[in-house]
C-alpha cells in the first residue's frame, strides 16, 4: 500500500509539544474511558509526547497499549512520559496510520486524537484502523473544528489566523475542519455501527488564557505552522507578528473566553 503524504503543519516545536502536554484521556478521551476495561489491547495512533497514551495504559492494564507516531524523536518524549508516570506494557513504534505495520485483527480498541485532520487521506487511515481492529472492538477518534472555533471579545486580527491557518493547513494536505467530518469519513470507510458525539475545551480563567494565548503566539512565529504560512506565500514574517500580538491581547483581557469544539466517533467493529 502506497504512503499518502501530507505535511504535519505543526511540528514538534516546544509550543506545540506544551499543548500535547497537557492533554490526558479525562479532557481529551472521555467518550472512549467506558470502554477501557482490564486486560483490553490498545493501539494508540500518534501518541505524541504521550500523556493519553500513559492514562490509556492505567485504565487497561494489565492489557497492553501499543503507542504509534511518525516521528522517532517524539516517541522518545512518550518514552520518558511513560517512565515517570510508571506506566508499564507500553510498547513504541514509529508508523504510518495509512499502512499499519499490524496483523489484521490486533487490538480491541484503535484510538487516534487530534490525527485524521493532518493526514493524506483519512478514510484510508480509518479503514486501516478498522482492519487492525478485533471484532467486536472499537475504533475511536477525535479532532478539533478549526471553522468552529468562537472566542471573546472580538480581535480583528484572530479572524486572521483562523483564516491563515485553515488555509496553511490545507495547503500542506489535511483538513483543519476534520471534527465535522468524521462521521462521513467513518462511513466512507465501511463502518456501520458509529457513535458520533461532540465535546469542548474551554479556557477562560486567567493562567487558561495565558497559556493558550503563549503557545499559540509562539506557534505563530516560532513553529513549523509559521515557517509553511512564510515559506509557502501564505503571510509573511511581520503579519505573523501581528497575529501573535493579538493572541497577547486577547489573552490579557479579563473578558477572555475561547472554545475548541471536537468531533468524536466511536465505531463498533
């Protein structure tokens, strides 16, 4: 099977690695925890630094979880993850989520979070996820909806990153607006029997707004995303200047208020 390609817009800059951070399966997988019993295999499509993959290990042990991510350099931050939180029966391996190095018929429950939008083609991916899969397990994703986005008060210049990073994003091959779309790429991938539910990340309090408006001002100049917005024509250096200004802005307003809406599926295999 070929490999479809499409660039990762944004890196594994420490801005971006402080967002993954901060992620676990409470605030990033709640509509998959009843599904999580003792003794269930667990594959874990781009892992990242790992903070899921360690709560998914805790909740299924002493099943295992086998963690995935095309990048060898993060899989070594999900390694050190995984040692301080004394998760055990982890194993890593770098992939590619369209042409899974597994057996058919491996794991009970295949999960991707924040994965379909940056990949080549996604109901591939989710068709290899599905193939991967045990009867009677289930395959699970979840990714944001960059066009739902909301936030207050207004800031002109957001409007402007929104667009600039739908468009950079596309650009590179992924689709910023997956979370609208999993459903439709569940069913293109031959699945029946699909949960699809919403869910949110909201920050408003004052170290919310500060640390959602940092890493994303520094995503903005100092990340990958940046480096494709100037390298493909899309902004250049000083319109990203100004859009990690008003991230500063918004983030210092006591009115501060921001949404991240998620599509999530839960498909029955």
């Amino acid at each position: 099977m070929p490999k479809e390609t499409a660039v990762y817009t944004h890196g594994h800059h420490e801005s971006v690695l402080r967002s993954h951070r901060w992620r676990t399966a409470a605030n990033s997988a709640a509509y998959l925890l009843p599904e999580l019993r003792a003794g269930r295999d667990v594959l874990d499509v781009g892992c990242g630094p790992g903070t899921i993959t360690a709560d998914l290990a805790a909740l299924v042990a002493p099943g295992t979880v086998t963690a995935v991510d095309a990048s060898e350099s993060v899989l070594d931050q999900a390694r050190e993850t995984a040692a301080a939180a004394g998760a055990g029966r982890i194993r890593f391996a770098v992939a590619d989520v369209h042409a899974l190095d597994f057996p058919d018929d491996s794991f009970d429950i295949v999960h991707a979070h924040q994965v379909l939008q940056h990949v080549g083609d996604p109901v591939r991916a989710l068709s290899e996820m599905r193939r991967v899969c045990r009867p009677g397990g289930v395959v699970a994703a979840r990714d944001a909806d960059y066009g739902a986005f909301t936030w207050f008060p207004a800031v002109p210049e957001l409007d402007g990153w929104l667009t600039l990073y739908r468009e950079v994003a596309r650009a590179n091959g992924g689709e910023p607006d997956a979370g609208r779309r999993l459903f439709s790429w569940a069913r293109r991938a031959g699945f029946t029997d699909i949960t699809a539910t919403a869910t949110s990340w909201c920050f408003a309090t004052p170290d919310e707004r500060t640390w959602w408006s940092e890493l994303w001002a520094d995503r903005t100049t100092a990340s990958r995303y940046g480096e494709l917005a100037v390298g493909g024509g899309h902004a250049t250096r000083g319109r990203l200047a100004e859009i990690a200004g008003a991230w500063r802005t918004w983030g210092a307003d006591e009115d501060g208020w921001f949404m991240v809406p998620h599509g999530e599926i839960l498909c029955r295999v």
